[in-house]
C-alpha cells in the first residue's frame, strides 16, 4: 500500500500533503569515485564499472521521515572479503583502493521505522589486466616410417583480465596473420584457466626461430594500457631439469645448521630456481641464495616439505622435495597391563603382565627403547620378552612381557628411549612391581564436593581425589559430549584430580566427569565420577531501561520484570528516586516488583528497582518524565534557501514532533542559532498543539553569504522544554547567470557540467567520443564525431541496441537554475530564457527527443518545451528555445527509443542563458512534430496539464 501511495501521489510531496513522517522512498545510489562508465544492463541495473586500485564512492540518495539510516552490504563476492561480513551504516561507501574480489553487487538499504524499507542496487565491475604469462612446449614425432622427424612449438600465452583480453601475436615486430602463413596456427585452447591464446608452429622452420610477443589489450577500458611479454626461441630452447644435494628424506639434530643445494642442469634460458615451503612459509632464519637453501641452527619449528623449483617457462617447471624432520622427544609414558585373559586388575603370581613404554617424537619409527632389570640389561628369554614394536599399543610402543611371573620378577623396571648416534638427551622412566607398589586406583569426590557453586566470575575448584599404586593422573571432560572444555580441549589433565577454572561464566554450568587415565599406572577400566558446577548470577531484569513519558497529573505505572535469577529466590526489592530511597511508596507484594504514583512537576527523575538474591543484585531503571520528546528536523524541504538584500540569504527550517499526545501540550518551540559555540539568535516560536505527522515550519532571516550555522530547536510545555536536536544547515551558491559564451556545456568533463541521470527512467544517456567508441557499432546511427568535427570532443548520446527496446525512454537532467528576478524589463512579466543546444538524429529508427522545463515549487511541474522525432539526417543541427520560467527549474532531456537498433541520439554543446534566443539557422520552439510522444513516457503532471489543455481547447470550440 505504501509503495502505491508513492507512486500515485509522485509529484505531490508528502509534505504538502499535511503529513510528515513517511517510509523511505525512491532509493537511489550516486557514484563520484573514479568510475569508468555507469551504465544499465538488460535487467535495469546500474553497473559501475572502475579500474582495479582505484576509490569506488557510492552514495545512497533516499528520502523519507524521520531520517532513513542507511545501511550497505554486498554479495556475489569473495567470502575473504571483510565488508561482505560486516554492515557498513553510513550514506556514503567509499573503498579506497578497491581490489578485484571486491566486486560484485552492493545494496543500499534505507529504513526508518515507517513503512517498508526501501533498497536499491549497484553491480560494481572491477576492470583489470594482469601481466600475460608465456610458456613454451616442445614436441617431436616421427613422420613416414621414422624416415624423419618433426618439432612442433607451442607458444601458450595466458592472462587474467576483466574484460576478456584481446590477443595479438608478433614475430619480431611483425604481427602474425594466420591466414598469410601455412607454418603457424592460433587457437585457444579448451579447459584452461583464464584466458588463453595458443600459437602454434608446426614442423619448425629455419625462419621460426626469433622472438615473439604476446600482446593484449582490453581496448583501453578505464585507461588500462597494453601489456606484452616477449619470448626468444633458439635451437637451445630447453626446458628445466633438477638434481638434490640431499636425499628426499633428511633427518637431523636441534641445533645443526642445514644446506640444501638444488643445481640445475638443463634448460634454456637459463631457469629460476626458488624454494618454498608446505605447509607454512620458509622459516625466518632461512635464506635462499643461487639455489641453495640454508637453515640456521634447526628446531623441531623447522620441520616440514621443502619444495625447490625451476622455472624457464619452457615445458613443465622441474621440482624436487625434500622432507625435513628435526629430531625431538618428550611426554615419555608407561602401562602397566595386567593379564587381559583373566580379567585382572592386579598383579597376581602365575600370571602374565605386561610393561609399556610410549614416547612422542620425530620420527617416531627411529626411536631405540631399551630395557633394564634392576639397572641390569634385559635380554629375550623364556620368561622375559621385548617388544621393539607392540601391535595391540600405539604406534611407536614398546613393551616388555613378563610371561608367568613369579617372586624373581618382582624388580625395578627402566624403559629408556634415544636416538642412536643423536645428540638428542634420552628419556628414562623406572616402575617399581611388587605386589604391594601396584595396586587398582580408587576415584572418590570428597564430601560436599558433588556440587560446587560460585558466583559467576569467581574462581571454582572441582576436585576429584584418587588413590592407588602407581597414582594416574585424572582426565577432565564435561559430562556432555558435545561441549568442549573451558580451554577448547575436550579433556584436560590434572597431576593431583584438581581442575581449577577462572573467571566463571553461566554457560559452564553443569556436569564435569573425572576420570583415571590408562596411562602412568595400570591399563584397566577407568575410573569415574561427576561434580556439578552451580554457576550463580544476579536476577537478569527487563527492562534494563526505559524512558517514560507522561502528562503531570498523570498515574504512572513501573514494572520490573524477573526473568531469570541463580538462586531463584529474591531476597530483597528496592525502589530509589535520583538516588534515594522510596519510604512513603510502597510496592505491591508479587513476584514482579511493580511501582504505581501520580506524576507532577516534583517526582520527575530517575527510578531505580533494584532487586537481589543474595548473590547480587540488578536494576531496572526508568526515567520518568514530563518533558515532551524532541522534534525531527524534516531534511527534504525543496529549495529551503532564498537570497535576500544585502548579501543575506533565509533558509525555511521544517520539522515534526514525536509523539506530540505523549506528554503535557506542547505549545511552542525555541530556535537557537549559533556560529563556532556561540549564541547569534534564540527565539520562542509559537505553535498551535502539534499532530504527530504535521510539518511545522519556521524560516530564518538575515543569514550572512556564505556562511554555515547549527540551528538547535526543542519543544516547551506548561511545565517544562524537551531536549533539543541539533542540525547544520549551510547556503549552496545559487545559480547565477554567466555570459552565453562563457556557458556552453560541451560535456568535455566528466562531471558533465552538473548533469544528472533522471532516478526514474529505464536507461541512462552516455558520454562518448570518437576515441572510446565501439568499434561493432552499427554505421547507420549515431554521430562519427562531436558537434566541432574532433575526435577528441564529447557529446551525450543514447544506444538503442540491446537491451533497449522501444519506448524505453533517457532523461539527462541539468542543474537546479534559482531565477531571482521576477520581472523582465519594461514590467513584460517573467525574465524570458533560451536554451540552446544541437542535436545528431541520424537513423531509420529514431524515436523522440523531447526538451522539458521542470519547475521548482511546493510540487514540481514538468512542461513540454519542445520535442521532434524521425530521422534528422547525418549532419549535427542547432536548436534555440525560448520560455520564461516563473521559479527554480531544470532542463530536462529525454530521448525515447525507437522501433529498431538504428535509433541513436546525440546531444551537444547546450547552453541556458538569460534572455531571449537569437534566432539563427536553427530549430525553434519545435513542439510535438509528428505524433505526440507516447503517453507513459511522459511524467504524470504533464499528462495532467496535457489533459486540461484539451478539455478548454473542446470547451472553446
């Protein structure tokens, strides 16, 4: 409904309509960064094309009230791309120096509360073209029964470009044509990434050997110049080939300084040969230097692939690896394993038991375990069994088997891990067996220890005592599987069964699951018990503030909603006035604390319901007022500046007021206008009791040129004033009426001396010369060169081709003229104007060009003041239009497609001056030759006046 109401009231502002406060509407987006070309594509929407590094400034133009906040995202781009994740609110979006992955299509969003928001949006197309890459590849064949052979090259050039590049190939200087030599061929190939042209020469001729140059070009879109890359083939022409001074696996201590030397040995020219690194980059302390890689003083940090290549772009590009390994160990564990095919849990005599020794290191295949008895090496036997590599553990395992153990294998038992001939320190761990020094570990929480509560950012201790020979360590994990633990782990272990958490919040509440580790004691069925965290928090209150407003005289009524708290229970409820305690106000005895009292000038302030439950205690805060709520500064007043005597200008200040009834009756206003902080004026406004909605106005007077100020406004009742909102308003330099050969605009800038493109047409009109045309335009349309006959020269003109159909209609519209006399001479009426300008017609397809007078006022009239339609010829022709505007009016041209593609129209050199046309060999005052322009091309005010002249004209007759 909202939209329709838009469209059927377009040229009545709201405004005038009596109501203020409206949803946003007619979302546009201006550009001023450095745009190539903005144009439409076949669905209508604007494309801003621009060259990679260089500022993109879209600016979201939209009206409504209050204020729109406006707010841009984007999609269809890379997801690396930060702005994509994030919201940026501000009218303005600027990206300075703007990267290829950031294009894509931006949407402008404006929403104030009211209505439906309104959105609008612009495909920004980055244009860029890399430096092309040139690889060659060889290929001999036998031809006639190996009688002789063939060499055939290949010549792959590829680019990445936007737009897709053109490819030229030269042999020296010299550009190839396939068609003029039998001995090459060019193609592009399938499958390949980017953009790729391929030359081939088949069976390599004497002449063939010479450089060659790829070039490409995107026709000097954006002002992006050519690039080339050159290649000289010889009979040498070779490509790379590798040899490692290590072998493909290399092992080494801490500390030892590392050379890994990668010489070439074939190709030409000569290859380059860089060194990288996989999974991370090359270590700091490394450097590279003719192909010899060299590590100072490793740590196990420096691990890793190292990857050497050779690059001649000739073939494939030769690489050798190398896998790095630092040596390392640590974290050195024992089990003590029991005889699993009885089900013990205990060292028992007769029986099979087991030792297991496990370290962590690189590589972990070269570590050497041995075993000793009592200090003593251990030998296989009978009775005693070493395991190198113990199938049933991890990988990396050893194990020592004791097969039917009796009171002689009762001992100290070491397991003692190194690297042979390493300078790595080996690890050594000793378990004591006996009967009495193994025993089952017992897990226990000790008393009033299942629950532990603590205040939410306090410190808790959740303790799990366990007893047992030897003593494993304790694994905590939460008792639901799918949350991690505080650290992110989803165990941590503890030495003594104590896991201390800080810094305590609500979503770690609940059940914590101890456990015995299988490691550093016996391998059994853990042990395990729970403890339950009680985290406990002050009452979570609703609201956290509120701003009330009431009329004096008024019952007012509070309510602080509980709804959640840790212990449920409140222990105490409080009410506080501006800082002190409520001791003749009660509140009513319920769950949710609620305050009632009548409103007057004396009990306005700050209300505070401050509630606890022993832990701490939270508040709702109101503030209670009978100050009305501030104004809204109405920010689309049309032409809210006027020049007055004396280098002063007015400005007409607009506003509505929020929420007028919610308060005591507002009766006026104050206005402060203040320059740099200081006061310059302040006056009390009467008004008669505002109605949500309604536009109020005040205009300010004797304002100095050019001079910018902050105009401050607040509401006053009976009893008090409202906060007041702030505003700048600043003076915009008016129009002011150059001499006719100063004012000719020939469109040679690209700000195109103050033109617009009209928000509410299907296409825009576009700048152009004979430099950036496109070379597959049709012939038949369209000027050749600007008005004066230079290629260099500018004009405005439409595209009929596709997408365009007919009837789709351009509108270029001028800048806003401010007419301040309001009579010609001799008391003739209005101060008569000219427009002049020329205009290229050529085509079988032309449409119309119109020329409308788009008058400024409380709405904006549009006039048809001349129009022409069919084919004009090839030649550029002048046009002079008198008319005598009675205020502020744009210019507007509108061109409308015609029937076909030949349909082109031009516009140049226009020029808006003061008095009336001098008449020359020139159209004059052309109005509706032809058939008259189609109606739903026309805006919805002419249609109107358009109307009324035929009803008078039928009257008349």
């Amino acid at each position: 409904m909202e939209l329709f109401w838009i469209l059927l009231f377009s040229i009545i502002p709201p405004y005038a309509r009596g109501q203020g406060v409206y949803a946003p509407a007619n979302a546009q987006i201006a550009h001023s960064g450095q745009a190539c070309v903005v144009k439409e594509d076949n669905i209508s929407e604007r494309i801003y094309t621009i060259r990679e590094g260089d500022r993109l400034e879209l600016q979201c133009l939209v009206k409504g009230h209050p204020r729109p906040q406006v707010r841009w995202t984007k999609t269809a781009g890379s997801a690396s791309d930060k702005f994509q994740e994030t919201s940026i609110y501000n009218e303005t979006l600027r990206i300075e120096g703007i990267q290829r992955v950031q294009g894509g299509r931006y949407y402008c969003k404006a929403d104030n509360g009211v209505g439906v928001a309104a959105i609008k949006s612009i495909r920004v197309d980055v244009q860029y073209l890399d430096k092309p890459v040139l690889t060659v590849h060889q290929t001999i064949s036998d031809v006639r029964g190996s009688y002789y052979q063939e060499k055939t090259v290949f010549l792959r050039c590829t680019v990445n470009s936007n737009p897709p590049a053109r490819f030229i190939w030269k042999r020296g200087t010299t550009p190839i044509e396939q068609s003029k030599d039998t001995g090459v061929d060019i193609y592009e190939p399938l499958y390949t990434q980017g953009e790729t042209k391929v030359l081939k020469l088949k069976n390599l001729r004497p002449k063939d050997f010479a450089n060659y140059t790829c070039q490409v070009s995107v026709r000097n879109v954006c002002d992006i110049p050519d690039n080339s890359v050159t290649f000289q083939l010889t009979n040498a022409t070779t490509p790379p080939a590798l040899r490692l001074s290590v072998n493909e696996t290399l092992v080494v201590d801490p500390g030892k300084d590392v050379t890994l030397s990668c010489e070439v040995t074939a190709g030409f020219p000569k290859p380059t040969v860089t060194w990288s690194r996989t999974p991370n980059a090359l270590p700091r302390n490394s450097r590279v230097r003719d192909g010899t890689l060299t590590l100072r003083s490793v740590t196990p940090t420096d691990s890793g692939f190292y990857n050497c290549t050779a690059v001649n772009n000739v073939g494939n590009p030769a690489k050798r690896n190398v896998n790095l390994i630092i040596r390392s160990m640590s974290n050195l564990t024992f089990q003590i394993t029991p005889d699993s095919n009885k089900d013990s849990e205990s060292i028992q005599m007769g029986r099979d038991l087991k030792l297991s020794c496990h370290v962590d290191a690189q590589p972990q295949d070269k570590v050497n375990y041995t075993w000793y008895k009592n200090a003593a090496p251990i030998y296989n036997s009978e009775s005693l069994i070493v395991l190198r590599s113990d199938p049933d553990m991890a990988p990396g395992t050893s194990s020592l088997e004791i097969v039917d153990m009796k009171f002689r294998d009762q001992a100290t038992y070491s397991c003692v891990a190194n690297f042979p001939a390493s300078t790595v320190p080996e690890l050594r761990m000793d378990v004591n067996i006996t009967q009495s020094s193994v025993t089952p570990p017992i897990l226990t929480v000790p008393a009033g220890g299942q629950v532990v509560s603590v205040r939410e950012g306090g410190t808790a201790e959740l303790v799990c005592l366990v007893d047992g020979k030897p003593r494993p360590p304790v694994l905590w994990s939460r008792a639901d599987k799918d949350l991690a633990m505080p650290t992110g782990e989803w165990a941590v272990e503890t030495r003594d069964g104590r896991l201390r958490l800080t810094s305590v919040t609500r979503d770690l509440m609940g059940a914590y699951r101890c456990q015995t580790a299988t490691y550093n004691g016996l391998n059994i069925k853990p042990r395990q018990a729970q403890v339950q965290l009680n985290v406990q928090y002050a009452p979570v209150l609703d609201p956290v503030f509120q701003d009330v407003r009431s009329p004096n005289y008024q019952l007012v009524t509070l309510r602080c909603v509980i709804q959640k708290s840790n212990p449920a229970r409140v222990t105490s409820v409080r009410w506080v006035r501006n800082g002190e305690p409520l001791s003749s106000l009660t509140t009513d005895p319920q769950e949710n604390p609620q305050l009632k009292f009548k409103l007057d000038p004396g009990n306005n302030g700050t209300y505070e319901c401050r509630v606890s439950n022993g832990v701490g205690t939270s508040t709702c805060t109101f503030n209670v007022t009978s100050r009305p709520y501030n104004a809204e500064f109405y920010y689309d007043t049309p032409n809210p500046i006027r020049i007055l005597k004396g280098n002063n200008y007015s400005y007409q200040l607009q506003w509505t007021q929020r929420e007028p009834q919610a308060t005591d009756r507002i009766i006026g206003y104050w206005i402060n206008v203040r320059k740099e902080k200081q006061n310059l004026f302040s006056k009390q406004v009467d008004k008669k009791e505002p109605v949500k909605g309604a536009l109020m106005s005040f205009t300010l007077n004797d304002l100095k040129i050019p001079l910018s100020y902050e105009v401050r406004l607040s509401p006053i009742t009976t009893y008090s004033t409202g906060d007041y909102v702030s505003r700048n308003i600043k003076y915009s330099e008016p129009y002011t009426y150059p001499r006719p050969s100063d004012h000719v605009c020939g469109f040679e800038d690209e700000r195109i001396c103050g033109f617009s493109q009209d928000r509410s047409d299907n296409f825009d009109w576009t700048r152009q010369n004979y430099l950036t045309q496109n070379p597959k335009r049709s012939s038949n349309t369209g000027p050749e060169m600007d008005r004066s006959g230079t290629k260099e020269g500018y004009y405005m003109y439409i595209e009929a081709s596709r997408p365009r159909v007919a009837d789709d209609a351009a509108r270029l519209l001028s800048p806003l003229y401010n007419v301040t006399a309001a009579r010609g001479p001799k008391g003739s009426g209005r101060v008569p104007h000219c427009i002049s300008f020329f205009y290229h017609m050529k085509g079988k397809h032309i449409g119309y060009l119109n020329v409308w007078m788009r008058v400024k006022g409380i709405a904006s009239v549009d006039n048809l003041v001349w129009s022409l339609k069919g084919n004009q010829s090839s030649d550029w022709k002048q046009a002079n239009i008198n008319f005598n505007p009675s205020g502020p009016f744009q210019v507007m041209f509108e061109a409308i497609r015609g029937s076909g593609y030949e349909g082109d129209i031009a516009i140049d050199d226009v020029s808006v001056t003061k008095g009336k046309c001098k008449q020359e060999n020139s159209v004059s005052n052309t109005v509706l030759i032809g058939r008259a322009p189609d109606r739903h091309s026309l805006p919805l005010a002419s249609l109107l006046s358009f109307a009324l002249c035929s009803c008078l004209l039928l009257l008349y007759r």
